[in-house]
C-alpha cells in the first residue's frame, strides 16, 4: 500500500510539472500588438501579456524557452 501510494506520489509530481524546449535563432520581426516574436525559422513564439517587448530587436541572435503545454514564452536570452 505504501509502495502503491509513494508511486501514485511520484507520478503525480512529474505530471504537474511543464516542459520546455528552448529555440535558438535570428529575431525577424517584433510585433508589440500581439506580444510575438518571429524567428529566422518562419516560427511566431507568443509572450506574456507583461513581456518588455520594446527590449527585443529585430536581428539580435536569441535562444527562447517555450513551455510545451501552453506554447508560450518562459524566457529569451542573448544566444550566444
């Protein structure tokens, strides 16, 4: 039983928690109306509502994490 119930535990935890896949790439176009961002791969990433979309410029080299389950963008770095 408490084998059963340290397990259910275990699976519970690691279905709760996001995924992320992070992209790296050219910035193409910067749209401050819909809080995306195109990438050189034709791709939109979508940002929070609360994202300083000003700081963001077309050309600059970005590596950007997505969380898989909402699609939408956890961070953006300089690539490197």
């Amino acid at each position: 039983m408490k084998k059963t119930l340290a397990t259910t535990a275990a699976l519970l935890a690691f279905l709760g928690t996001a995924y992320a896949a992070t992209v790296q790439g050219t910035i193409q176009a910067v749209d401050p109306t819909t809080k995306s961002i195109t990438l050189d791969d034709g791709k939109i990433y979508q940002l929070s509502p609360d994202a300083a979309v000003g700081k963001l410029k077309v050309g600059a080299k970005v590596a950007v994490t997505v969380d898989d389950k909402t699609g939408m963008v956890t961070s953006i770095k300089k690539a490197s």
